[in-house]
C-alpha cells in the first residue's frame, strides 16, 4: 500500500522516531481501558458483596427474630453491638492502617466521647426499635418505609440550618414521599405497633445522622467510618447491657444458648456489612453507589417475597417504582449541589493571591 511504501522507504533514525510516536500514542489508550475495565470489575465485586451482606444481614435477622428461635430484640441488639466492639478493637490492633483517624480521636478522646456518647444512645435506640419492628411487619414493607428516610433527613438538616430549603428539592421529596404513602397504604397485613416502631427507628437514625455531621463537623472532627464505627458500638452497649440486665429472663438465657451459633454468625455479618460501607465509600464514587443503593432496595423487597412470602400487592409496586424515582432524582440533585460547590471552592482558591497561598501553605 501506499503508506507501506512512504513507510519503508524512511531512514532508520526517522523510522525509529515514528515508531516510538505511534507507541507512545497507543499506550495510554490500552492502558486507560484497562485501568477502566479494573474500576468497573471493583465495582462489581464491592457493590455485589454490599448488596449482599445488605439484603442478606436484613433477612438474617427477621429470621433470627421468630418466636422459634431468638424473639428478643434488645437482646439481639446488644449482642451485635458486643461483638462489634470487640472485632473493632481486634482489627483496629491488627490492622491500624484502615483506621487513619484512629489516633486522633485517641489524643482528643475526651472531646470524641463527648460528641459521639449521645449519638451511640440514638444508634441503640434506633437498633432496637427496628429490629422490634421485625416481629411484627414483613421486611418489604419496613423497606418501603425507609425510603422515606432522605425525606427525614432533608427537614432535620433544614431545622438545624445544614440545609438550604428549596422549592426543586421540596418537589423531589414530594414524589417520594407520595411513592411511600402509597406502599403504607396498600400493606396487607398492616400492623400498627410494627409501624409505630419503624417510625420511631428511622426518626432517631436519622436524627442521630444529621446530628453527628453536626456536631463532629462543629467540633472539627473528621473521623473515617471504621473509626466512627469503633467508637459509637461501646457508646451503643453501654445503654443498651443496662436495658439488658434488667429484662433478660430466664427464656431469654435458653434461647440464647440454644442459638449461640447463629447468633454469632448473625453478629458478624453485622459487623463485616459496616467494614464493606466503609469500603463501598472509600473506593466507589457517588453515583455508583446511589446505584447500589436503588438495586439493594430491590433485592431486599425481592428477597423478602422470596424468602418468607411477604405479600406485596400491585399499589405497593407502584409506590415503590415511584419511590425509587424520587430516590435517584434526589440523588441528582445532590450530586449537582456537591458539584456546584467543588466548582466555586475552586474558583476561590484560584482567585486568591499565590502569596496568601504560599502561606497558608506554610502555616500548615
């Protein structure tokens, strides 16, 4: 062809030049869609595994929680929050390189007790009353009823001024909230103590959310999730060994040696689902995980048909489609806000003088 003869007839030194061009040219391009197909192959793995530990662990405990096994729900919480302690305090020793924050919120314990004590009593409060919830209401419906919690969270961050109010997000809530109405309302087997709790649980979750960004932001505090993990599970015990002592009864004791194993699997899981969060935040950007997120709610909702034969009836498909709508145009929204304020953090910064800069940079 053409070009193999302008090719060949090149001199060795140009030859060589054109080589090395065209290598350096098509390099990058293989290595980039390797680096790619390993982010989308991570991905895959740590959102598969989330997904699974998720629905699993939610499943896992309505079926520890029946009247044949272990139906006592502060028992069941306190014990998962005993062997989180304990396997926190063990990897933190083993493998202090996952917990970066480790060591400042040692040197400032004080002050980290202080600010995270209240919040571990939230956790407790928010545990037991969802795990209650369980011996009465079917895991699809406490599902639906969770996916009201962006919605919960938006007004209490507003309450507090975390959040700027707005008409565009008021709507998108709207269509969240409207999708969850309509999942309450089409319950078969509707339960109002259930209910009760499930509401009371996600009230003091996400209070114990917006209240934590709160105040650890307030008190200049960035501790990395493992970290928050390993100190909120023995401020969550300490309330919650108390409740114990004093309503265990002699059943409870039987039931607990005769499910010992299970319930140390059940707590493990636990514990291992709050190191892949901590994971799935760390490695995988904001839309892959809204993404993992909408597909857990499915699976959970499916497993839960699935598995215990949870009734699910045509008004609660549709509000939960809605729901999930809502859902991903919330976290939109939220991605866009994020974005809008890296961008004018960048703006500021480069508008600041390299002088004021250079020193910033030296005071620090």
């Amino acid at each position: 062809s053409p070009l193999s003869i302008c090719v060949a007839s090149l001199k060795p030194s140009v030859l060589t030049h054109v080589t090395i061009r065209y290598s350096n040219y098509y390099t990058p391009s293989v290595e980039m869609a390797t680096a790619q197909l390993k982010m989308v192959v991570e991905g895959a793995v740590i959102g598969g595994a989330y997904i699974c530990f998720s629905a699993g662990l939610i499943s896992f405990n309505k079926y520890m929680l029946q009247d044949s096994r272990f139906p006592h729900a502060l028992q069941l919480t306190t014990f998962h929050m005993m062997v989180s302690t304990i396997y926190s305090i063990c990897l933190a020793s083993m493998v202090p390189s996952i917990y970066p924050t480790m060591s400042t919120a040692w040197e400032k314990k004080g002050t980290t007790l202080k600010y995270i004590a209240p919040l571990g009593l939230m956790f407790a409060c928010a545990l037991f009353t969802s795990n209650s919830a369980y011996r009465y209401c079917s895991v699809a419906f406490l599902q639906f009823c969770k996916e009201a919690n962006v919605a919960l969270t938006f007004f209490l961050a507003c309450a507090i001024g975390m959040q700027a109010f707005s008409w565009k997000k008021l709507a998108v809530l709207f269509v969240v909230m409207f999708g969850c109405s309509l999942c309450a309302g089409g319950e078969i087997n509707f339960v109002v103590v259930g209910f009760m709790l499930q509401v009371f649980s996600q009230v003091a979750e996400c209070s114990k959310n917006v209240l934590g960004e709160f105040v650890m932001s307030g008190a200049g505090m960035k501790l990395d999730p493992l970290t928050f993990v390993a100190w909120q599970a023995p401020c969550s015990l300490a309330p919650l060994l108390l409740a114990t002592v004093f309503t265990s009864s002699a059943q409870t004791f039987v039931d607990f040696k005769a499910n010992l194993p299970l319930l140390a699997a059940n707590a493990t899981w636990a514990f291992m689902l709050n190191v892949l969060i901590a994971l799935t935040l760390k490695r995988l950007s904001a839309v892959a995980f809204v993404i993992i997120g909408i597909t857990k709610d499915i699976v959970i909702v499916l497993a839960s048909a699935a598995i215990f034969g949870d009734p699910v009836s045509n008004q609660q498909k549709v509000g939960f489609m809605v729901t999930l709508v809502g859902v991903a145009f919330w976290a939109n929204l939220k991605m866009q806000e994020q974005a809008e304020n890296a961008a004018a953090k960048a703006s500021d910064d480069e508008k600041q003088p390299l002088l004021a800069k250079e020193c910033k940079k030296e005071s620090a």
